[in-house]
C-alpha cells in the first residue's frame, strides 16, 4: 500500500472532540429546547468511529486475514461489552424497584433487543402505543447506536480488506464512492428520521471511546502551522456554534456539513491546546460510561418528576458523577484484564441479564409449582390480598401480552394491534362477525371468541391502539390513517354483525365555544357519518360499547396495599375514578349516535357492572383487592371474567326439562281415554296449577305499581300486563319498549313471565305431538322424540341469543327429554316422587305439579351403581350452576339439560333431594317465582337493601303457599274456573284502571278540550290530571288524525287524513318525540290549511 505513514503520537485532540461531542448531545437530551441541534453530536461520533476502526485495522494489516478479523473484533469486543452488560443489568434491577409498572413490560422487550444489538430495528406498534400514550420510556432507547456500530463491524473487517488490494491513488476514491452511494440512498430518510427523533427528545448517539493509547494514525503535518491552527480554531468555533445554535436548522444541510466538518478538524486538531486541556480530554475518557448511564437516569425523571426542572438538574449532574466513579472503578478495572478475564465476565453477565429480564416469567413458574395453579390468570377462592397485590402488578406487567388472541391470525405477527382473523370456529357456525375498536378490542378479544365464536362461520378482528373508530383520535396522522382503514375493512367484509369495542379518547372532548347542539359539534358529525359508514355495510345489528370513566391508571398498584391496611373501599374508589366531563360528554354523543342509528345499533354499558348505588361510587376491586383495571386502563383478567356474563347468557338451561317430565306424565295418565278426553284433562290439570295464582299475583303487582312505584314505571307496565295475561310475554320487544329502557325510567315487574309464556305456548303442542307419538310402534318413540328433539336444538343452536332464549321452538327439546325420561321411568311404580319438587327448588323450576302420586320409577338393576352416579350426577350439576365464573353455553347448557334428565331418572329416594328442607323450598318454589321479581323491581327503582328484597321474597312465598295455594289446590275444577275469570276480569279492571277513571270523570261533563280542564276544578282535580297525564304520556302521543307506518308507536313517520278538500299547502312537521307530542295541536291549528301534512319523529 503506497499511502503515507504518519508519525505516531498520542491525540488527546480525539478526545477533546469526543467530549464536545457529548455534552451537545447531553444538552439535545436533558434540555431540547435550549440545544434543539445537539443530535449532529451523533455524526461527530460516527467520524470518530470511523477513525479508531481504519486504526485498529492499519496496525494489523500486514497480517493474515484471520488474524485481521480477530484482532478487530476482540479489541471491539473488550472496549464495548462488559461496561455495556452491567449497564443492562442494573438497569433492569432499578426498573423493577424504581420505575412504574407500566414500564416493566416495554423495558424487558428492549432489554432483549439491546442484549442481541438488534435494537436499531423498525418500531412496533407496541412500542409506539405506549410512548404515544405517555406511560412508559424505553430506558435502553440509546443503544440503538450501539446495534448500528456492532452491524457495521461485521462489514468494515472487509471493506478494509477490499481497499488493500488497491493501489493507495485509488482508495480515497473508494471510501468516497462508497460514502457518496450510502448518503444518497439514506440522507432523506435520514433527515426525516431526525427531525422525528428531535421532536420527540429521542435522539440515538454513537459514542466510542478510545483505549487511550497512542494513536499510530495521526494525520500528516500542516506545512504551514500558521494555516493549520487558525483553521482548526475556526472549525472548532463553527462547529460548536452550529451544534448550539437554539433554534433548529435544517438536517438535510447541517448533517453533511457537521460530519465533513469534523473530519478535516480531526486532520488538523493535533495539539490543538482547547481540545487537548484536561477537563475535556477526562470528559472524553468518561463520555462511555457518561453515555450508556445518562439515558436511563434521563428516563426516571420523564416518568416520575411531573417535569420538575430542579429534579431534571439533579438527574444531570447524578449522570456524570456516577459516569466518573463508574469510570474510575469498573471501567479502568476490566481494561487491564486478560482476553479469557473478560471473555469469562461477558459470559456471566450475559446470563445474568437473561434473568433478570425473564425473572417474571421464572417467578411465575416457582409460585405455580408450589401452588399448584393451572392457569396465570386464575384468582383461586383461598387467595389472599398478597396474592391480590402479585397478581394486580403481574396483570400489568403482562397487559400487552394478554392482548394476544391465540386462535387470531394476525397480518402483523409481533403485534396484538392491525388486523387478524379467527381460526378454529365451528363449522356450524352462521354469521360474519366483525370487531373493531382501539385496544380494547384487543383487550376483549380471546373473551369475544369464547362467548361468540360458535356462532361464527368468520370473524375479522381489527384494532389500532389508542385510536377510536368513530373519530380520528388526538388528530394523530396515524389514527386518521386507520379512521379510514376501519371504514374500508368494515365495506369490504360486509359482516353480518359488527362489535364496536372502544375506549373513549378524543370523543370526550368539549362543545366548541358557541355550539350548543350536536347539529353544529364538528366531533360527534364525523361520528355520524363515520357511524352511517359502517351500519351500511353492517347487515343485522352493530354493538357499540358505550363510555365508562377514566381511571387513575398510576394509582392502581396501590390498591392492595391500601386494602391491606384497612382503608374504607369507598375511598379507594374516590381516589382511583372520577367522573369527568370527558366522561359524560362521551356518553351524550354515544346516546345521540344511538338516536341516530335507530334500530340497527344496540348499546352495551358496563357502568351498571362496576357502580355501587349504594356508595355512589364505582368499584373497579374486589373485596380481596384483586384489580379489575390494569395501569395500561385494559380489563385485567378478573376484570374479563367480571363482564363475562354480559357477553353470553346461560340463563334458564333447566326449567323446561322437569316441566316435560309433569306433562308427560299427565299425558301417559290419560293415554286410554278419546282424544278430546285427553286434551281436556290435560290442560285442566296444567291450568288448574298455575293460573289461579298468577293471576293473583299480576292483580297485587298492579295495585301495588299504583301505589308504591314511580308514576314513570306505570305505562310500560300496564302494557307489559297485557301481555303477561295473554302469555305473550316473550315476544319482540317493541321501540315504545326501548324507548323506557333507554331512559331508565321503568322496569318491567312482569319481566319474568316470559317463561310461563313458552310454558303455555308449548302446552298448545305437546298433546298433538303425544297422540301422534302413541300412533307410532312403541321402538319408534324414542326416535321420534329424539327427531323433534334435535330439529329444535338446530334452530336453538343456529338462532341469535334473543331468539334462542325466549322461542318456544328452541325450547322444545328441554322439555323432550324430560318427556323421554318419564317414558324411561314407567316399568314400575313407587309412591311419592318427591325429588322431582326438591330438584325443582334446586333449579328455580317455575311451575310443580300437584302432591300426588306419580306411578313412574325408574328400573333399578344396578342398585350398588345407581345411587353413587346420581350423588355424582347431583354434585357436578350444583358445581357447573353455580360455578362463579360463566361457562360456554353452548356447552353447559345441553350437558346440563341432559344431565338434569339423567338425574331425574336414578334419584329415586336420594337422601339429599328428597330431605324435609328442599322438599318444602320445592313446594314454595313456584310462589317464590312469581313474587320475587316485583320485589326485586321496586328495590331497583327505590331501594338500598337488596338483602331484606330477597328474605321478603321468601317470607311472602312461605305466606302464600300456606294460605292461598294450598287452599285453591283443595278445590273443584269448576271453582276454580269461577277463581280464573273473576281474577281474569279484574286483571283487566287494574290494567285499564285510568281509562275507567277518565270515562267515569268525563261522564256528565262537558269536557272539549285536550286537557279536560274545567273551571270548576279543585286542587285534588290538580293533583289527579297530573298524575294521569304522567302515566299516559305515551298514549298520549299518538294523533288519532296520523296513519303511522309502524302501528305500535307514535314515533316514526305518518300522515295526517282528514284534511280539508281546500287545503293549499304541504306541510311537513319533524324532530324527537316533542313533534309527537305536539301532534294533536298542530293538526287541529294548522290543518285546515292543509293538502297533506306529513309527520316524523324519532324518540331522543
């Protein structure tokens, strides 16, 4: 090689550059604002790198190749690694003692990534989320630089040794060439790339200490030392001045000249006496150790100092003094020690890093082996609030990581967030699916796929963290990016039934000033239309999870140990959520996007879930203190288990068996008789039972709905009456229904007669289907059962929930096998079936039959097997009912429908069904039924103590069984008839009460007007009308003058008839239910000059 060999001297100069180098860029870190151009330190570093490796290879040059590549990279190797791995180390040891929870789990991710130098790759979604949601800096962000200059060592080993081989006239030329080529293909993303960086205090720089020893590289000398000096000086000045400039300068231009500039300072600052004094050259020796300690330091205050400038100082100086003890002790330590001494060291180190950033996960493996628990996520009955306080930190910790859906097939593997699909679905399955929402989705998603998946035949999944479907969160590009994306996705899939599950951010947001409706508020219109986007596409219903308040994600660690120093719940509820105009807002504009969406949208609210009425507050703990909230504001695991049931319900799995059993024993009792004979006795039998006291207890619920309840839970329960009384009430709801619910107003008191309806509506069936099955050969019966059986389990298993739960049809095969059992049961006879009523009280059965003698038992050939399977059969069904946890219901629920008629046909004379205790609770069970839910009701509307509702549930059961039950029981069919109408009758009276009032009133009064107010009227009148037009408000909307399209509301659209053949004009009459309300008025007012008057009105 023909290029010159300069003299070998010591270049403190290095150093001092070194050192300038550092404290810009400690300045860009800790104090951005006033040293916004400190990250041109990093190219300075770059050249100095660049000067140390062209060293290191020049001294080995003349050796062979081998030796070449391992001399550089031990020399590399020993400067770089040990210092570097205890950083780490450290490091992790103070995140998991100082730093919030939140950071944990960032921070063991980029621990792994800095330990592999991988840490200059691509950002994740993950990582972007958490910085976004300013909850967690990444203490090893700095040693991406490190990862650059480890790459860039397994490629100068053989750009040095390509260059070698040319002749020394060419080799300037081809660092240049190679130079040129890389800063053309990167300097604009580069650019960019800083520009970022800057913005977000985040700058990488690289910083490479020299061993301190001579430098046998030195630059040629200036032949004129009057030219050198003064352009080194002037260099120097330039650079500094540039580097600390205040006010930012162009990257694009500054990048290239700082780098270029700092290379010919480098050619000519030998000796140069400022970058040469002590106190640089010693801030050059310490700048690695200054460099791998200060980011960390750095980011404890970010995270836990609110800003605070005294604190930021404090953390500045606490950097360099621990830089220089680190230097002086370590740093100086490991440089004298031997390759194998070092090498042996890294190794150590290296695995304690790998422990210490696993050292959950090793946790977790310790306490589950000793405790035997199966799953992470399981809170056992036994656990305590030391259990509480380790599970709240690890749910936290491990947030991100429960968002991972294992059956989704995600587009991007290293992210829960984007876009995935299900797999694994049943085949049977029926409808598309689509999630969609910010983390929550993702938050929700393994919860969704065990509640919902057997339904689906597809389920698209899509999330983007921090960011809402229906506006573009914080004005983010990135959230307007996937605003759009939601939109494209959901017309694309066109899915059958579309859940929106998000956090409120952005829509929480206060009216702009002088916009007082939602007409002018720019936020909740891009609601709209984004919401008028998807329910287009959407070919049945969208689920739209309404807001829930903020929680102080930073106080959550603390609420096991404030439990466990006995600190009163209420204010840890205080404490942990506050209801903030954000939060109301957010739920108007979702009350309005309802409105707007009408019937194809349905809210689901958690508020209910976690609000305690009686404190006022919101519980997000449970009285062990377990956590339902994790500091990332994600339901924890506990928390999901929590809302489970709001996702399936698996309510009602048992009553139709036994029913089946009672009606197929009436029906085989009568099996010889005509077949009028039959139908006749068995509907005597059926009605003789349950009429007469439910039409006693509809009479006393509407007395009391007049006296004790809310005047605005009157209407809607003289309509749900109605149906109650014509067993009917497990029909559609209807939008005069919705419209009650939605306003929280009324709850209907006869809710639970729905079942009695499918009760009586099956009744309608079954004496045609046993005569036609008394017509087949008796080997065929079961068969023909079993056929009908399995039809209605098809439509009750392909059905929605709604349907399935409330359709006589998908019942059918409940009451079947209680039917197939008691064929089973007919080869002997035994004297008093009691366990059907114990088991009964066990299962909440809605109607028993009469204490009679059932002639039914089943055949016992294996008595010693019999026996044991029943008290087996009897503990797993009391385990999976009342399990505290909601089971699959696709599951449980046939397995326990068929178990339930397992049971019924071996528990003859059980010791546990047939004791005096459950036998009586069986014999109360369907007063009990009938009673309870009124109470229930009016401690809904009025009341604090539920406790006391359920006791006065039973005592009135005990009270009515006694006296009036046993009592009508003892009596002819044909009193009973009497009972039956004269109840029937006065069912109606009290349903109908205010209109008989009115007409009385109105009788002999010449009343024209529409408030049928008179002159002659007195304040007791006063006190009537206003009650009365409270309680017929909505009846009170309709016009009689209005042909509406749909006939069972006022609201919705219509036209006025009867208009006046003179009429001239069209005239439109629109708004929510105050056009309604309005009506009446307007047609009598402004219909004369009328041609057609057309009216809408939506409710809300």
């Amino acid at each position: 090689m023909d290029l010159p060999k300069p003299k070998p001297s010591k270049r403190l100069d290095l150093q001092g550059i070194r050192a300038l180098a550092i404290i810009v860029v400690l300045g860009f870190h800790f104090y951005p604002e006033y040293c916004p151009n400190g990250y041109l330190g990093v190219d300075q570093f770059f050249v100095l790198s660049g000067f140390l490796m062209c060293m290191l290879l020049k001294r080995t040059e003349n050796e062979s190749t081998c030796s070449l590549v391992t001399l550089f990279y031990s020399k590399r190797f020993k400067r770089i690694l040990p210092l570097y791995l205890i950083i780490i180390f450290i490091a992790m040891i103070c995140l998991y003692n100082y730093f919030p929870d939140t950071a944990i789990e960032l921070n063991q991710e980029s621990a792994v990534h800095a330990l592999l130098f991988v840490s200059n790759r691509p950002t994740t979604d993950q990582e972007d989320y958490f910085q976004m949601l300013s909850i967690a800096v990444d203490i090893f962000t700095h040693t991406w630089s490190l990862s650059v200059e480890i790459h860039f060592y397994f490629l100068v080993p053989f750009i040095f040794l390509f260059a070698s081989d040319l002749p020394g006239q060419y080799q300037y030329g081809y660092y240049g060439i190679i130079g040129m080529v890389v800063y053309l293909l990167t300097i604009p993303k580069s650019a960019d790339s800083y520009e970022l960086l800057q913005k977000q205090e985040e700058v990488r720089e690289l910083l490479m200490t020299d061993e301190n020893q001579e430098v046998d590289d030195s630059p040629s000398e200036s032949r004129s030392a009057r030219f050198t000096q003064p352009a080194a000086y002037f260099f120097l000045i330039v650079l500094t001045f540039v580097n600390t400039y205040p006010v930012a300068l162009p990257a694009l231009i500054v990048r290239p000249l700082v780098t270029i500039g700092t290379g010919c300072l480098m050619l000519i600052s030998d000796k140069n006496l400022i970058l040469s004094n002590k106190v640089l050259t010693y801030i050059g020796d310490i700048s690695y150790s200054l460099y791998l300690i200060h980011w960390p330091i750095y980011a404890y205050w970010k995270l836990s100092c609110n800003g605070d400038q005294i604190y930021l100082f404090i953390a500045l100086i606490s950097s360099v003094l621990l830089a220089i003890i680190t230097y002086e002790t370590f740093e100086k330590w490991y440089l004298k020690l031997s390759s194998t001494s070092i090498g042996l060291m890294v190794v150590i180190l290296f695995f304690l890093n790998i422990t210490a950033i696993k050292k959950q996960d090793i946790m977790d493996r310790i306490y589950l082996m000793r405790n035997n628990v199966t799953s992470l996520d399981e809170v056992t009955y036994n656990m305590t609030i030391e259990d509480a306080i380790r599970l709240n930190t690890r749910w936290s910790v491990n947030d991100m990581k429960n968002l991972y859906a294992p059956s989704c097939v995600y587009e991007k593997e290293e992210s829960p967030f984007g876009w995935c699909r299900h797999k694994g679905l049943s085949k049977s399955g029926k409808y598309k699916l689509a999630i969609i929402g910010n983390s929550w989705t993702a938050n929700h998603a393994k919860l969704f796929y065990q509640e919902c998946g057997y339904k689906a035949k597809s389920i698209m999944q899509g999330s983007a963290s921090g960011c809402e479907p229906f506006f573009p969160s914080m004005d983010k590009e990135r959230c307007r990016r996937n605003f759009t994306d939601y939109a494209e996705h959901i017309e694309k899939e066109k899915p059958d039934f579309a859940f929106v599950i998000s956090r409120y951010l952005s829509i929480g947001g206060p009216l702009p000033e002088n916009v007082t409706s939602f007409d002018e508020d720019p936020t909740y219109q891009t609601m709209k239309a984004q919401m008028l986007k998807f329910i287009s596409n959407i070919k049945y219903k969208m689920y739209i999870l309404d807001a829930f308040p903020a929680i102080d994600r930073w106080k959550i660690p603390r609420i096991g140990f404030m439990m466990r120093n006995g600190t009163d719940p209420v204010a840890i509820d205080n404490m942990l959520v506050r209801r903030t105009s954000d939060y109301f807002m957010s739920r108007k504009r979702y009350a309005q996007l309802l409105k707007d969406c009408g019937e194809k949208c349905i809210m689901i609210d958690y508020v209910p879930e976690f609000y305690k009425r009686s404190t006022n507050t919101f519980r997000t703990f449970d009285k062990k203190g377990f956590s339902y909230f994790t500091t990332e504001m994600h339901l924890t695991p506990h928390g999901i288990e929590k809302i489970r049931h709001i996702w399936k319900d698996i309510c009602g799995k048992l009553f139709f068996v036994l029913s089946g059993f009672l009606m197929c024993m009436l029906l085989k009792r009568a099996e010889k008789d005509s077949s009028c004979s039959l139908v006749t006795l068995f509907y005597s039998k059926r009605f003789k039972r349950i009429l007469p006291l439910y039409l006693l207890i509809i009479f006393v619920s509407m007395i009391c709905l007049y006296k004790y309840f809310p005047d605005t839970a009157i209407e809607t329960n003289q309509e749900s009456a109605k149906y109650a009384l014509l067993f009917v009430s497990n029909r559609p709801k209807t939008d005069q229904e919705d419209y009650f619910q939605m306003l929280s107003i009324a709850v209907d008191i006869f809710t639970h007669t729905w079942s009695l309806s499918v009760e009586i509506q099956f009744y309608f069936l079954v004496p045609f289907l046993f005569l036609l099955s008394i017509r087949i050969p008796e080997r065929f019966q079961y068969g023909y059962y079993g056929g009908i059986g399995l039809i209605s389990f098809a439509y009750f298993f392909t059905s929605p929930t709604t349907v399935a739960f409330n359709s006589v049809f998908a019942r059918i095969w409940q009451f079947l096998i209680g039917m197939v059992v008691y064929l089973l049961t007919l080869s002997k006879s035994t004297s008093s079936y009691q366990v059907l009523q114990n088991f009964e009280d066990e299962k909440k059965l809605l109607v028993d039959e009469e204490s009679q003698e059932i002639d039914c038992s089943p055949e016992r050939k294996l008595e010693d097997f019999i026996q044991p399977a029943a008290y087996l059969l009897l503990t797993v069904l009391i385990f999976i009912t009342m399990f505290p946890t909601v089971l699959p219901a696709v599951i449980v629920k046939p397995l326990v429908t068929i178990g339930t008629g397992c049971l019924m046909l071996i528990s003859d004379e059980n010791l546990i069904l047939s004791n005096s205790i459950l036998t009586y609770i069986g014999d109360i069970s369907y007063s009990l039924y009938l009673i309870h839910w009124p109470i229930y009701a009016y401690w809904k509307l009025t009341c604090e103590d539920l406790f006391a509702a359920l006791i006065s549930s039973v005592i009135l059961a005990i009270i009515t069984f006694e006296t009036f039950e046993k009592w009508y029981l003892k009596l002819s069919s044909t009193n009973i008839g009497v009972i039956v109408v004269i109840l029937f009758f006065l069912n109606i009276t009290a349903i109908k009460k205010d209109d008989i009032m009115d007409r009385i009133y109105l009788m002999g009064k010449n009343v024209t007007s529409l408030d049928d107010v008179t002159n002659d009227m007195t304040v007791d009148d006063a006190i009537r009308l206003n009650t009365r037009w409270s309680v017929n408000d909505m009846k009170n909307l309709y016009a009689p003058s209005c042909t509406y399209e749909v006939a069972k509301s006022p609201l919705g659209w219509c036209r006025h008839t009867g208009l006046s053949e003179s009429g001239k004009y069209k005239l439109a009459i629109i708004g929510n239910s105050w056009t309604a309300n309005h009506a009446k008025l307007f047609y009598d007012e402004c219909g004369y000059k009328a041609k057609s008057i057309m009216q809408g009105s939506a409710r809300g």
